[in-house]
C-alpha cells in the first residue's frame, strides 16, 4: 500500500530509526516508522524525511503501536517534492513550523486499519501543500511576504475544518452585518457583533479581507493586498479559542516574531 504526505514531524527512535508525522493526502495526520530513516550510517546516505518534504511511503500490512500511536511501518519512501528555499530563509521557516503545530492540533489521526477513505478532510492537505509550493516560489523571486502567506493559511484553513465563524448576523441582536457600517470580530468568543451591541475595533475591512482570501487562489496571492500581522492574530487567536489553547502555547508563533 502507498500514501503520499507531506512531513510535519519526525522523532528519531532507537539508534538508526525514525518516526515520521504527514499530513496524507486524505488530509489526515499518518505516522510512519521507517527503519535506518535517521540516515548516516557507513555511506553516510541523507534523509529526504525533511520538514515539508512530500515523500510517497510503501507500507507493510502489518503496524507496531509505539507509546499508544499506531505506526506503519514502510519499505521503501522516495521523494515527491521538497521545498528549495524555505530552510534557508527563517521567517519562511519558522511560519512552516507554524503550520505543522497548527494541523499537529487540529488534524484528525489515520488509523492504519481504517481502510474506508473518506474524501472530507482532503481540502486540509491541499491548504497545506498550497502553501509550502507559494512560499517557496516567493521566495525564490524575493517577494515573500509572512504575514500574507499566513493570511491565506489561516483562512482556507479554517474554511476546511469547518470553523468559519458565522458572519451573517450579529451574535447579540441579530441584525444583518451586510447592512452595518462598523462591526467587530471577537476571536475569543468566535463571532462578530455589530457596534451597538459591542464597542471595539472596526473589523468590517478585515472581514472583507477574509471573505476576499476566501475566493482567491493562492496562485494569485501576488495580486492580493498586503495583510499586516495584526490581522493574522486574530484568526490565529480565533484558532486557539477553537482548540482550547492559548497562542503563546504556539512556539513557532512566537519565533515569527524574533
Ligand atoms: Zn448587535
């Protein structure tokens, strides 16, 4: 059997071995236990079980339970496509590792006995490998941009998991949000509320900007406008409400920031 994914984990076990963490392309989060997958050894062969590699594994029928995780075990893994500059660029890197914490949080775990393949969760693994691919071809023409890139994450991200806030109406009186003027989004309750009924920011330009992102290919990211930080917090923070974390849990957030 064969599953493609895109590395967001690894642990070396044992001496030589590896555990390998992907996002498969059923948008589920496989684990894979890969004999000799440290490298080294006398030839001093390299891994390609890189971070945001996409590698295809061969998997044995059976599988080993290591620590409660239910690990396939693989035969041989080659290399789909690997990401050329993201590692030598440290925002790009870090916003990578930022993406994996997140789907490590939010993706739902492969059980290698499952063998009903559901196409539900496909759109999480699209996200992802859209967003590695547009981060590198940025970076290769020097127009890298963290806190957009981020942006289109986050938003298709959540649209995939299904946790879109519900933007129609004001979460208090109700009143349409098309017909208002000022509006504000409350990441940690997951919804917007007009300004009569809460006295905030005005948030109408950032839902815009959202629902905007929403409909836009990340092929055509150049096009799109420029997204400052401080947007992307609150759909970070509106993520972390959602999961029941808090964003200074998120160690790569915090490294985007040095
Ligand atoms: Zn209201």
């Amino acid at each position: 059997m064969e599953f493609e994914g895109i590395v967001t984990g690894k642990v070396p076990y044992k001496e030589r071995d590896l555990i390998v963490r992907a996002i498969l392309r059923n948008g589920l989060s496989g684990s894979f236990y890969v004999y000799g997958g440290q490298g080294g050894g006398k030839k001093q062969k390299p891994t390609l079980l890189e971070l945001g590699h996409m590698i295809k594994f061969r998997v044995k029928a059976s599988h080993r339970k290591i620590e409660g995780a239910e690990l396939m075990i693989t035969e041989s893994h080659q290399a789909v496509w690997s990401p050329q500059k993201i590692r030598f660029n440290v925002h790009a890197y870090y916003l990578m590792c930022l993406y994996f914490e997140l789907l490590n949080k939010a993706s739902i775990v492969f059980h290698p006995d499952d063998h009903e393949l559901s196409t539900e969760h496909e759109g999480i693994f699209n996200v992802l490998s859209n967003s590695l691919f547009y981060i590198d071809q940025a970076l290769a023409v020097e127009n890298f941009k963290p806190a957009k890139h981020l942006w289109f994450f986050m938003v298709k991200l959540l649209f995939h998991l299904g946790i879109m806030p519900e933007g129609q109406n004001c979460a208090y009186c109700g009143t349409s949000l098309n017909d208002v003027s000022r509006l504000s989004f409350i990441p940690n309750e997951g919804h917007f509320a007009c300004s009569n009924c809460f006295q905030g920011e005005n948030h109408l330009g950032l839902w815009q900007r959202w629902l905007l992102a929403y409909q836009t290919s990340f092929k055509q990211i150049d096009e799109f406008f420029d997204v400052d930080f401080q947007d992307t917090d609150k759909l970070i923070q509106y993520f972390c409400h959602h999961y029941h974390l808090k964003p200074v849990e998120l160690s790569s957030y915090r490294l985007l920031f040095k």
